[in-house]
C-alpha cells in the first residue's frame, strides 16, 4: 500500500509540476503571480479536443498546434493587457491575470459549454508494474513529459542566449537592462514560454482529469502552493514541492483520514513558512518597499 | 349638497376598488397574471457540476413544448432559472430575489442537495411551493411542511437499499463505501449504516472525496486493501468515472454498485466503456430507451429545444417535476390559480400515468408523504449501454 500511494502521489503530484514551474517563471522575471496558468493549459484542452475531433489531426500534430498556439496565447496576453501596466505593483498586475482567468473561462465555456468533456486520446488502460506498485499509461506520460520538459528548460537557462538573459532579468532587471538585455523582449519570452508550458500541461492532463473551463482550478491551486513551499524562486524547488504535495496528500488519504486529503498541502506550507518562510529552496531575495 | 354627492361617489369608489382589490388577491397568487405563470429554479448552469443542469434543460424543454402548445388552461408558462453553481450563498441570494422581487409562483425543479438545504427554510416560510427539488439530502425530505413535494426517494433509503443489493446481488458481508464528502453523502452513508447489523454487512472502508479532488486514487489504494467484497459507490459522474479508470488500472475486480445520481452516460464517456463494464447503478426513471409513450416524448422534446444534448436520466428529473407542476394546473381549470390549491391539488393525483414516471400518487401531508417517485430500481453497464436489473425481492 505504502509503495502504491506514493506512486500514485508521484503521478498526481507531476500533474501540478509543470504548471508549478509556470508559476515560478513569470513570477520571478514579471513580479507578477499569474492565476491565468491554469487557463492557459484549458484553452489548450480545448483546442486539443478541437483538433483531434473536429478537424482529424493526429495526436502529434494536435501537440504541436495546442503549444503554438498557448505559446501565442501567452505572449498575446503580455503584449496586450500586462506590458500597459508592467510598471504597476504587484496587486494591479494579480489582478489583471484575474481578469485574464475570468475571461478565458468565460469565453472557453461560451464557446464549448461548461459541461465536462472526455478528452478523444484515451492511453492504454493496462496499468504499468513497478516494482509491485502500478501507474497507468497516461500519468507515466506526465511524468516523462514533466522530466522532459524540466531538461529543455534546464538547458534553455543554462545554454542559450534567452535563457541565460532571463536569468540575469530575474537576478536584476535594472543591471540587464544597463547590460544592453532587451528586458521587454525577455519578459514577452516568459509568458510565451508559460505558454508553451501551459499548451503540454492541457494536452497531457486533459485525459485524466476530463475537460471543462473549470478543469484547472483546483490544480493550479496546488501549483501554486507548491511554488511557494519551494521558493516560488526555484524551478528545482518548485519541482520537488509539487511531488512532495502529491505524495503527502495521498498518504494523509491513505494512512489518516480522506477529508485531510486535500487540506494536507495547506497544511505543509504554514508549517514550512512559519519555520522558513524563503520557502523549501528559495533564498531571500531583495523585497519591494 | 353636490358636495356630499361628491363625497359619497368617492367613498363608494373607494369601497369598490377596495373590494376589488381584495377579490383580486382573493383570485390568484403572486406570480400568476391572465396571460402567464411566472416559476423559477435554481442551477448549477456553470460550475463543476454543471453536468447536473440536465435537470434545469429537462424541466425547460418541458415548458418551451407546453406554451408552443397554447399553454396550460390559455395561460403560458415562464420559466426561470438562475446559475447558482451550486453554491449555497448564491442559491439564498436567487431564492430571496425569486419571491421578493420577481414574485414567483412556486420553484420547480430546481437542482442539488446543499443549495436546497441552504433556502428550504426560507421557502416554506414563505408558503411557496417547492416541487421536485433534485435533492436527496434528509433535511430536505423530512421537513414538517405542506409546501415541499420532494422529486425521489431520500438518500437515506437508497443507501439502505444499496446495502441490501450488495448483500443479495453480490453475496458481500464486507463492502467499502466512496462518498461525497457534503450532505448528499453523508446522507448516504447515514443509510448504510443504518442497515449493516439487520443485513450482517459490515464497512471496511469509508472514504470520502471532494467534488473538487482532482483524483481519487488514495481512496481506491486503501478500500482495495481494506479487503471489501463489494464496493458501494455515492458518487456523481465525474468522481465515478475517476474512480472506475483507478480501479480498472489497479486491476481490481471488485463488483460496485452506485447511487442515481452518477447513473449517466457521461460516466462511460469519460471513464470508457470498458471501465464501467458491468457496474450496476441505481435508477429512479426508465432509460430512454424504453419503449414508454412518455420517455419518448421526452426524448424528442428534448431534441426539438436542446438539440446538442445526449438524453439522460438527469433530463427526466427535469420533466418529472415540471410535468407533474402541469398537471396540477390543468386540473385547477378556470378557477383561482392559488399556492394552497396547488398545494391541494398535487395531493389529489392518485396513480397518474401521464409523466415520466410510471405511476404517480402523492399523499396529504408534509413533505415525507409527498414524494413523487417512492422507489429505486436498478440498471447494469453492459455492452455499451444501461440494461434493466431486477434484484431478487423486485422478482
């Protein structure tokens, strides 16, 4: 049993990762605590039952249109509503991605209706054995994405112009910017790719949690949960908090009681904040006056 | 002189547009002109568990298909239905707009356990009718009040019943049960154990989930460990899809029953046909594809004003309430058009066959002598689609 909620918490826990890492990314080049993520992966979901059922894409096709065109969503939501008010605090642009969350789901449910929808692409029900515990098909998909993702992302910081740039926005947008970085471009890049982040989460987590403008809601608040308890700095960190919330929750469902479950990942990160509150990686970084 | 003339004319003007006015309210109740009657209802239009607001579309369709029809005795009917997203705070706000400001007649079908329970006390306060609430939740069905014609039997019953189905129908003395952790399933499980020493059954398991959860596989890991012989399922159709995809992955043969309310086509859909294979559910209405007048009635009403919708049995909810509130107007006829007749005349119809439902009496009384359908029955998953099941005592 111990083997198996820990895998199955690995596996829902990879759910919330990707848009984990999403959260972290606008939040430290833009300031800004994007509610919009999550809604970003949705239209996704969307386009991707779009694509597959109505024009007859492939699978691999529809993949690759959904992260165009989130990568396009994103960058259109910071050329158009958040670079206006760039310069305003952290409350105004919070609540801009509110209006941008409102919105999104507002037009997605006009447009599709808010019934929940089965995404067309159903993987291979014959669970997978690890070592006594088993996973299926589809949340192996995540996390091998997860992983995936998680090494282009470590190499686009680590090994390309853009990547090291954002890098040094992050650390100082004010030096960047005297650096010659065109700081406007690489925060444009953020959100493009929270985008193109957001267009895989859609794709990969529809199957398993179905499709409905509210289908992100609750995720993306256990994304952001465990962007805080690592750092809300740290993509590593963020990374371990969203695997770290999945297995707590299932073992609080496993060994406690079920009604714990999902008040378990709240529960970790008063306990984590009181006793560091720069989160599980983060390091104290400068703050605003 | 002219001037006491004067007088008098104005006095007995007054008196007659007194009295008048009086025979007026006397004639018909708030939300009931010449032309109209004025009903409304609350849904979960948007929201998690907007799949529910089949029942608004249901009851809807019902109403589009009378007044396209002249209506009930010339009289059209409006139907008014506000999104609450089955959120309690929002459903109290609607209610209290319904019969302050709009005046509306009576609620009619309108959806969900916890919203009913937050406004029941209201509503009766206010002497409005309230007639087939989709809603199983206790509070709700016994309450000492003429007003509240309650649509299906209490989830009270249909754990109780559940139990006896796994004890009969699968030969399981160990059952673990999957609950929404909100009225409805702890109503439920109320039931269950009510009856688990009379049908020596005992409980293994009893987990609860969130509505919201984004999975359910911890609940499944540990009812499997539990040992249970048959599993008990009060879970709505998404949770239940969630629920049959963990334990179809975790190869767990377990046999399952589940409440009404996840029996939708919309389980299968999202779970796939192969994980609901042979999972039994209980049922308050005959499928759509019975061969019954009424349901394929139903049907092509529903195909006539809700074109993209898949029937289900969350539709017939709708129409249940909807076609019993009509036949309560046809039978008033010309005469006052008032709460307390309504009240009367739904407690008049004895074996009618004329809905959705096959057989309809409705008792005098309070709320638990008012049901419109007394008993469950059951359907199994096989092939695809929702096929008739007789448990040995309905042989």
């Amino acid at each position: 049993m111990l083997g198996q909620l820990i895998l199955s918490g690995i596996a829902t826990g990879s759910l919330y990762a990707l848009t984990a890492i999403a959260v972290v990314l606008v939040f430290r080049n833009t300031r800004t605590i994007n509610l919009a993520q999550g809604d970003f992966a949705m239209v996704g979901a969307f386009l991707g039952i779009y694509f597959l059922k109505q024009l007859g894409f492939s699978y691999y096709t529809t993949v690759l249109l959904v992260v165009a065109s989130t990568t396009l969503l994103g960058v259109a939501v910071e050329w158009l509503i958040m670079r206006p008010i760039a310069k305003s605090d952290w409350l105004t642009l919070f609540t801009a991605t509110i209006g941008v969350f409102y919105i999104l789901t507002g037009v997605m449910g006009w447009i599709w209706g808010r019934d929940t929808k089965a995404f067309p692409v159903n993987f291979d029900p014959t669970p997978i054995d690890l070592g006594g515990a088993l996973i299926s098909m589809g949340h192996l998909y995540n996390i091998g994405w997860a992983l995936a993702i998680g090494v282009v992302l470590y190499w686009f910081f680590n090994h390309t112009k853009q990547g090291i740039a954002m890098r040094a926005v992050t650390d100082d947008p004010e030096i960047a910017h005297l650096m010659g970085i065109p700081v406007k471009f690489i925060v444009m890049l953020t959100w493009g790719v929270a985008g193109f982040i957001a267009g895989f989460v859609g794709i990969l987590i529809a199957p398993i949690i179905y499709v409905s403008p509210e289908m992100m809601d609750e995720v993306l608040v256990k994304a952001y949960v465990a962007a805080v308890f690592g750092g809300l700095y740290s993509i590593r960190g963020a990374v371990i908090g969203a695997l770290m919330i999945g297995v707590a929750e299932n073992l609080a469902g496993g060994y406690l009681d079920s009604s714990l479950k999902t008040s378990t990942a709240f529960i970790m990160i008063v306990v984590l904040l009181a006793f560091r509150p720069q989160g599980l990686i983060g390091v104290q970084k400068r703050r605003e006056i | 002189m002219r001037t006491m003339m004067k007088t008098v004319m104005v006095i007995a003007a007054t008196a007659v547009s007194m009295l008048g006015g009086t025979a007026i309210a006397a004639t018909d109740s708030p939300g009931i002109t010449d032309k109209n009657i004025l009903i409304c209802s609350y849904q979960p239009m948007t929201g998690k568990v907007s799949s529910y607001f089949r029942m608004g579309k249901g009851a809807d369709a019902w109403f589009k298909y009378i007044n396209d029809n002249g209506g009930i005795n010339g009289r059209k009917v409006t139907y008014r239905m506000v999104d609450d997203k089955y959120e309690p705070a929002r459903t109290k706000s609607a209610v209290k707009r319904f019969i302050e400001r709009d005046e509306c007649f009576a609620i009619v079908s309108p959806l969900g356990s916890a919203p009913t329970s937050a406004v029941i006390d209201y509503i009766v306060s206010k002497k409005v009718p309230l007639i087939g609430a989709g809603t199983g939740a206790a509070k709700n069905l016994t309450i000492e009040s003429p007003w509240v014609f309650p649509l299906y039997p209490s989830y009270f019953t249909e754990g109780a019943q559940l139990v006896r189905f796994a004890k009969e129908v699968f030969g399981a003395s160990k059952v673990a049960v999957l609950y929404q952790n909100d009225p409805s399933g702890k109503t439920h499980m109320a039931g269950i154990k009510s009856v688990l020493e009379k049908n020596g059954v005992s409980i293994t398991a009893a987990e609860g989930y969130e509505p919201k959860e984004v999975d359910v596989s911890s609940q499944v890991i540990k009812m499997k460990q539990s040992g249970a012989e048959a599993v008990i399922c009060s879970c709505a159709p998404e949770p239940a899809a969630k629920f049959y995809t963990e334990r179809a992955k975790l190869g767990w043969k377990v046999p399952v029953v589940n409440v009404f309310f996840g029996k939708s086509p919309k389980v299968a859909e999202l779970a796939g046909n192969d994980a609901v294979e042979g999972i039994y559910f209980s049922t308050i209405f005959r499928d759509f594809d019975s061969p019954a007048a009424p349901i394929q009635q139903a049907k092509s009403i529903l195909k006539k004003y809700y074109p993209e919708e898949t029937p289900d049995a969350i539709h017939l909810w709708g129409f249940a309430g909807a076609q019993v509130f009509t036949e309560a107007i046809k039978r008033m006829g010309d005469g006052p058009i008032t709460r307390e007749r309504l009240v009367k005349t739904l407690e008049g119809i004895d074996n009618w066959t004329g809905s959705v439902v096959p057989s309809i009496t409705i008792g005098e009384g309070n709320a638990p002598e008012h049901f419109i359908i007394k008993d469950m029955s059951f359907v199994l998953f096989k092939g695809g689609k929702f096929v008739d099941f007789s448990p040995p005592w309905m042989k």
